[in-house]
C-alpha cells in the first residue's frame, strides 16, 4: 500500500470501509452462485435442446443450438433475482429455450407446399368430424385427406414444427401444459384469469382425447419426457412416438381451435 492509499485508509470513516467490504464480499458471493448456477444446470441445455429437435423432424445443428443455449443460461444466471418466486430452474429453463428458439427461428422456415398440405389435412379433420360426429382415428384421416398414412404423418409433422415455433417462447412455464399457454412477462388480475381459464380449457380438451393421445401428450408435457423417454414408457420406437405426439398435438389442436 502506497503512503497516499494508507493516508486515505486512515481518514476514511469505519462504517464507509465496512460498507465497501460488505459490497465486495457480496460482489465475490454473488458471482460464486452465478457460477454455481451455470454448472449445475449445463445438463438442462441439453435437455431443452434435445426436446427441441425432436419435435422438428429435420436436420439441424446441434452444437449451435447448444451454445445458443448456453449462452441463455449464462445470462438467466446473471439476470436472476433470488427474492423472486421463480425458483432458477423455472427461469433459467425460460431463458434457455428462449435463447434456442430465437436461434432456430433465425434461420427456419416452413415450405408454403407443406403450409398448403397443412390445411388440406385441417380440412378433412373438419369434414369427417362434422359427417360423424367424432374425430377421425389416423386412418380414416388420412382416407378423407386421400393421402397415405406414411404422407400424413409427415404432414402432421410439419404441422407440429410450424406449431412449434409459433408457441413456444411465449410461456413462463418450463414444462406441463402451460407450454401451450402464452404468458404475460408481467401478468395483471384479468391476464392470470385468463390464463387459468385457459388451463381449464386444455385440461377438458385432453381428456376429450383417446387414450393413447392423452398419454401421449401427458408423458412429453406433464412429465417433461424427450422422444426417447416417451417412447420406452410407450414400448414404440423413437420415431413411432415422433408420429404419435404429431398426431395428438394436431388433434389437440383442433378440439382447441372448435371451442368457442
């Protein structure tokens, strides 16, 4: 320490130099947990990742999307405020995908032949539920689409992609049924009613469902399952719970899109 530094060490008031050691410690402290924060949940990228370009159905590059990623983890654990409800988990999980999506939506699209296939398919939903009063089991769906099963699920796939990226980003929850729910980052009285009134509608929506789609939906939103995961409890391959989940997240969506 230098004669002018030790002079100012002396003329500073106790309290002041206490009151700067009580900020650097905090300083040190907080930066500790950030870094605590970070490694501890570097498995939850990959997981947010994995969950991700399983419901994509194409090619795309992994490593970007896990730096991507990354980086949203690094700047939830900046950001993160302990006094809030919010436990890290719940806003990193937020930050992470949100930093994934924004990744693939820079760089994704869908083919307006597949939007058009799309509405074909939304189409013969509609007829065949409104000629028989139930909807369609995924063969008949595909006969009223006059396409073939295989095509369908492709189509259903597509579907799922361009539904994914439309929804997700938008909700303050990490998993369940709130990822279908758009959330105010700072939600009113009349928004959080909304949002349960919502809820309550997807909740009567699922168990409309046949059991094999309420399953299905279940396992990969309530339970937070990857493809992989799905598809043991399932007893299918990977690419068969692939088919399955597009196919119930469509027909979810279309129970959801009659309600008034």
């Amino acid at each position: 320490m230098s004669e002018s530094d030790a002079k100012t060490a002396v003329q500073t008031p106790p309290q002041t130099l206490a009151a700067r050691a009580r900020k650097a410690y905090s300083h040190q402290l907080r930066e500790s947990m950030e870094e605590k924060w970070i490694l501890g949940h570097l498995p939850l990228v990959r997981h947010i990742v994995q969950k991700v370009v399983a419901q994509l159905g194409r090619k795309v590059d992994v490593e970007d999307l896990i730096s991507s990623g990354t980086l949203g983890l690094v700047k939830a654990a900046r950001a993160y405020d302990p006094s809030k409800n919010a436990e890290f988990k719940t806003y990193a999980y937020i930050r992470i995908r949100g930093a994934v999506i924004d990744e693939l939506r820079a760089n994704s699209f869908v083919p307006s032949a597949a939007h058009r296939q799309i509405r074909l398919v939304q189409q013969a939903y509609q007829r065949f539920t409104g000629a028989n009063g139930q909807p369609p089991a995924d063969e008949e769906l595909a006969a009223e689409a006059g396409v073939s099963l295989a095509q369908l699920y492709r189509t259903l796939e597509e579907a799922r992609q361009q539904h994914f990226l439309s929804i997700h980003g938008l909700s303050d929850e990490p998993s369940g049924l709130d990822a279908f729910v758009p959330a105010d980052r700072g939600p009113t009285p009349a928004a959080e009613a909304e949002r349960k009134e919502m809820l309550e509608k997807l909740a009567k929506a699922i168990a409309t469902m046949d059991e094999r789609d309420r399953i299905t939906i279940l396992l990969y939103y309530e339970r937070d399952l990857t493809m992989k995961e799905g598809a043991a409890v399932l007893g299918v391959t990977e690419s068969r719970f692939s088919q399955l989940h597009a196919s119930a997240l469509f027909k979810l969506s279309m129970i959801l899109r009659s309600e008034p």
